[in-house]
C-alpha cells in the first residue's frame, strides 16, 4: 500500500486479544483494531447464536483476521486459558484489551456475597489475571500494549454502585502498578474511564436518568462506543509508545 494510502494507525502484523467483544464498547474496538490491520482474538463467555452473529459482522471487516475465542474470563483458570489458546495458534500477543465487564446496582444495605463475587472477578480479577498471562508472553517478544477499561465511576462514585465503582477503582490501580513494573520490558499499560456511554449496559436507564446525566456533560451528549474505541486504538498503537501508566478519560467533559 502507498505510504499516501496507509492508515496514519497501522497495526499490521499484531496479534490483539480483546475480552467482551460481542457487543458493546468491546465490540467497537474488536472493529477498530480490525480495521487498522490487527488480527484480533475476540472474546466472549459463550458463542452463542447473538455472539456468532456479531463476529460474522466483525469477520467481514477482514477475512481471516479474526480468531472467535469462547472463555468466562470471570473464572481464573479459563483466563489464564485464554491466553493459552492463543499462544498455541499465535505464538505471542502484541495487545491486550482487557474490556470484559458487568453493572449490578444495589444500595449498600442489600448487597448482596453474589454480586460482590460476581462483579469483582469479572471486572478486577479478570485484570490481574489476564495481566499476567500476557506480559509473560510480551516479555519474551518486544513488548507490547495492556488497555485496560475502567469507569468515570471508579474516580468519583456513583449512588447504587459501591461494588461496581470499587471494581473500576481498582482497575486504576492495577493500571498504574502495572505500568510502573513492565516498563523495562516495553509493555505500556494504559486505561481509558469511560463516562455516560450509549450501550447495552446503559439502555435500562429511564428517560429522566438518561437526560440528567446528560445535563452534566460539558459536549452535551451521551458517548458512543466508537469515542471509546478511539482512544484504545490511540493507546494500543505506536502513537502512544510514550504513553504508560495513564488513565484516560472518555466522558465528554463530565469531569475535569
């Protein structure tokens, strides 16, 4: 391709592994990586006829560069498979996209162990372990990009979302630490805060909720997924191969 006619993002040749990429945010940036030449191994707790559906669209983007892998990242032992199964088929990751997450509201009071457990190994332990699972391999390679999907929630609360925020909070400083200790291996760990994003974790907000939180935000519009996708595909690529260990927010103004 002509250098006029190469995409100023250019991930031709990596191999990127995104969690929760059936729909949603996770989605949108299976299809950005795609789209800038990445092989992307999209992941998802269960490939069912909703999720085979959304790859086959993810799929036609570029034949053959996309690798549908099947893991409730929630589980410790199927996160570190996950790594697993794609070092068997490619022999290393170059970025890793830790997206996969889930929003339970509850006031405090009627909090349930369930989703306290449920939240926490979804969000955060999914983090830690698949953290690990891919800096060792980026280790042996020449590096790579960890971006990891907190919230707004996670820097300044929400009402009804102790757990939720705690999890997001904790993504920040698993980011941070993260970032200080694989710099020396040129692995760059980034984060992203998403604020009032327009998905499916979203669409049970009434319309009165919906339209204060929109109140607050200085753009004066709800984020889409693809605001988001932006910036991870900045993070993941060599734009940012100076950036590490910063948490970027995505809220349109909401906070500053």
């Amino acid at each position: 391709m002509p250098d006029a006619e190469r995409p100023i993002v250019d991930l031709g040749g990596k191999i990127a592994l995104v969690t929760g990429a059936s729909r949603g945010i996770g989605h949108a940036i299976a299809r950005r990586l795609l789209e800038a030449g990445a092989t992307v191994a999209a992941n998802a707790p269960r490939l069912d006829e909703a999720t085979l559906a959304a790859f086959a669209a993810l799929e036609a983007i570029r034949p053959g560069a996309l690798i549908p892998l099947e893991a409730s990242v929630d589980q410790p032992e199927a996160a570190r498979g996950l790594v697993r199964s794609l070092y068997q088929r490619c022999k290393r990751i170059d970025i890793l996209v830790n997206n996969a997450g889930i929003l339970r509201e509850s006031v405090i009071g009627m909090i349930s162990d369930e989703e306290i457990d449920a939240v926490l190994r979804t969000n955060l332990h999914s983090v830690i372990h698949l953290t690990q699972g891919a800096a060792r391999l980026m280790m042996r390679g020449d590096g790579g990009a960890i971006v990891n999907l907190s919230s707004i929630m996670g820097r300044v609360g929400y009402p009804g979302q102790l757990v939720y925020a705690s999890s997001k909070a904790g993504i920040v400083g698993a980011t941070v630490s993260a970032a200080k200790e694989l710099a020396r291996y040129n692995i760059r760990v980034n984060a992203v805060a998403p604020g009032y994003i327009e998905t499916h974790m979203t669409e049970g907000f009434s319309s009165e909720a919906k339209a204060k939180l929109v109140a607050q935000i200085g753009l004066g519009r709800a984020g889409r997924a693809e605001d988001v996708a932006d910036v991870v595909l900045f993070l993941a690529s060599d734009l940012a191969r100076y950036v590490t260990g910063q948490v970027l927010g995505v809220d349109g103004g909401m906070v500053i």
